[in-house]
C-alpha cells in the first residue's frame, strides 16, 4: 500500500478542517421552530372545523382538551358534532399531517445523500412500483380491503430494491449517479407494466386513476393506525441521522476523511426514507411534489443545515399537506379534488423557480 506524501496529508487536513466547519452548522433557530409548531396547529385546527358543517376552531380545542384527563374541562360540542370532529375529520386530518411530514422529510433525506436540492422522495422508483402494486390490486381483486396499500407497499419496496439490485450490477459499490440512473431504468420497466395491466383491465381506469392522483377520502383511524409505526420509525431515523447529512452533502470523499461509513449510512436512510415514503403512499397515492417544495422553501428561508431542514420539513410537511387536502375538499364542494392535483398546482410552478434559480447559481 502506497502511503500518503506530505501534501496530501496536508490537502486531507484541509478538507477535514473545511468538513468540520461546514458540519458544526446550527440546529433549528428557536423563532423558526415556533413558527412551523404554529403552522401546524393552526392547520390542524382548520382543517377540523371547515366542512359542510362548520364548527369553530376554539370549540375543537376546548373539545381535545376536555379528552385529556385531570383538566376537568367540559366539551362545548353536541354528540353530533362531536362524532363530525373525531370520527369523520380527525383521522383524514391526522393522516394527511403522517403522509405530508413523512413525504417532506423523505425528500430532504434524498436530497442530502443524493447532494441534489432537487431530488424527491420517489427517486429511485418508489412511486412506479407502489403505482404498478396499486394497479395489480384494483385490477384483479378490487378497490377496497386490505390488499390494495398492501400491494402498493410491497411494490414501493420491490421498486426501491430492483433499483438497488441493478446498480451494484453494474459494477461494484453503486456511486449515487448509478442509483438514480438504475430508478429511471426501474421505474420505465414498472410503467411500461402497469400501463399494460391498465389496458388489459379497462374497466377499472378510473378507480387506478383515482388512487394514482392521492387523496384521503374515507381515511380511518385503522388506517392511522396502520402506517403509524412505519412513518414514526423512518422519521426518528432521519431525525437522528440530519447532522450525518450535511457531511454526506460534502461528498464521499470528505465524508470517509472524518470517519464515516458512507456505504452503510447512505444505505440505511435510503432504507428508511423508503420505508417510510411506500408507507404512506399506501394509504395515501401518489402525492407529488411535498418533498421538493417543503425542504427548499425551508433551505430558503431558514438554512441550508440539514440540522435544520430535517426537523422543520417533518413539521412544516405535516401542515403544508393538511391544508392542501382542505382545499381539494372544499374548492369543488360537494365533490373532491384529488390531492395530487392540487400539489401538482403548486409545485409545477415552485419547482420551475428553483430550477431556474439553480441554473443561475450553477452559470
């Protein structure tokens, strides 16, 4: 083995000095993180009072407190209304706040192992296969029971993992260009699948497209309940590993020189990034979008730290997508938008603005 010369021992201290001071970024600035708690809360809040009964926000929160034991508070609210509050909106509300923090924090993850601001959460094919698991599902067995965020889970998975396996067969340890290339070559093969069972089965076009777009129309507390311990574990992971993303955003290099395993670190937020992200498409669709618009806005406005974008999406995401679903269940009252249309509406637009603001940093 050939030792190092005296000037690459230098040039290494250098990037270790510049590694470490570019980690040592700071975490969540207090007035920041109050902000996106109350984002959240007020998001909450409206998302459980408007409907086509309106019940006012300050009834609710009296209400929740009057759930929580030794408070003696007394509930302002009728059974009714009540029942409206905790059994019709509560569960969709909470699950688009699960599905909206999980998407939003899986993109910052993408984002920092992948050192691409732009990267999102259905990168390497999470999306393709949990819509060709989806559409199988609908197509043979149907739109409703258990099989159907089943089917769309395992596919996510399976997709992530073709991706994988085809990048370490190409040669060796998959550098991140392998990977992203190996999930547009996954999610092609995915696509081209599930259009075939599309119009073998077209009978069944308008439920598929109807799952494809997302939304939480009839969202339970079973579902709730289903995805929780997928969403909860990814997002304490990422939580834990948001200041080992900003030395993987210094690249590989930097990253070995201050002690990193970068194969087996990039690999287990990969993992839980989708894990968490084919949860809840399952019991959601294809939202697009969250993960690319919340972390930027964040990157924008408050740092550029992982220490901080991971965090802040977590919450920031939850609210964003709450109050997207209030508006595709009240701009076309009494029917419903799909989700996916309306984050689509947003994010087209946003998306075209940070690619054009890119470009000119990179010119």
């Amino acid at each position: 083995m050939r030792l190092p010369t005296p000037s690459e021992l230098v040039a290494r201290r250098k990037r270790g000095a510049l590694a470490a001071a570019t980690v040592r970024a700071r975490g969540v600035p207090p007035v920041w993180g109050a902000c996106a708690l109350v984002f959240l809360l007020g998001a909450l809040l409206a998302a459980l009072a408007i409907g086509p009964v309106p019940i006012g926000a300050g009834s609710i929160a009296r209400s929740a407190l009057a759930r929580l034991p030794l408070l003696h508070v007394r509930s302002p609210l009728s059974s009714v209304e009540q029942a409206i509050v905790w059994q019709l909106r509560a569960p969709r509300v909470v699950l688009a706040a699960m599905v909206g923090g999980m998407l939003a924090t899986a993109g910052s993850a993408y984002q920092g192992v992948f050192r691409n601001p732009l990267a999102d959460p259905y990168l390497l094919g999470v999306a393709a296969g949990a819509g060709l698991g989806a559409t199988l599902a609908i197509s043979y067995v149907g739109s409703g029971g258990e099989l159907l965020p089943l089917a769309a889970f395992a596919g996510a998975v399976l997709g992530v993992a073709c991706a994988y396996v085809l990048g370490h067969a190409v040669g060796g340890a998959p550098s991140t260009g392998t990977l992203v290339l190996a999930g547009v070559t996954v999610a092609a093969f995915m696509t081209a699948v599930q259009t075939f069972v599309q119009q073998r089965h077209s009978q069944t076009l308008q439920d598929i497209y109807a799952w494809l777009l997302g939304g939480f129309d009839g969202a339970d507390w079973h579902d709730v309940i289903l995805v929780a311990p997928y969403i909860g574990v990814s997002s304490i992971i990422l939580l834990l590993h948001r200041r080992v993303l900003d030395v993987l955003s210094l690249g590989d290099d930097e990253a070995a020189s201050l002690g990193l395993d970068v194969r087996r670190v990039r690999l287990l937020i990969v993992v839980a990034a989708t894990a968490g992200t084919a949860a809840a498409v399952a019991v959601s669709g294809l939202i697009g979008f969250v993960g690319i618009i919340v972390p930027h806005t964040i990157r924008l406005l408050v740092s550029s730290s992982y220490r901080a974008v991971v965090p802040l999406s977590l919450v920031v995401g939850a609210g964003f997508l709450v109050l997207a679903d209030v508006i595709a269940r009240t701009i076309m009252s009494p029917s419903e938008l799909p989700i996916g249309v309306v984050t689509a509406f947003f994010g087209a637009p946003f998306f075209a603005v940070v690619l054009r603001s890119s470009r000119r940093i990179g010119s």
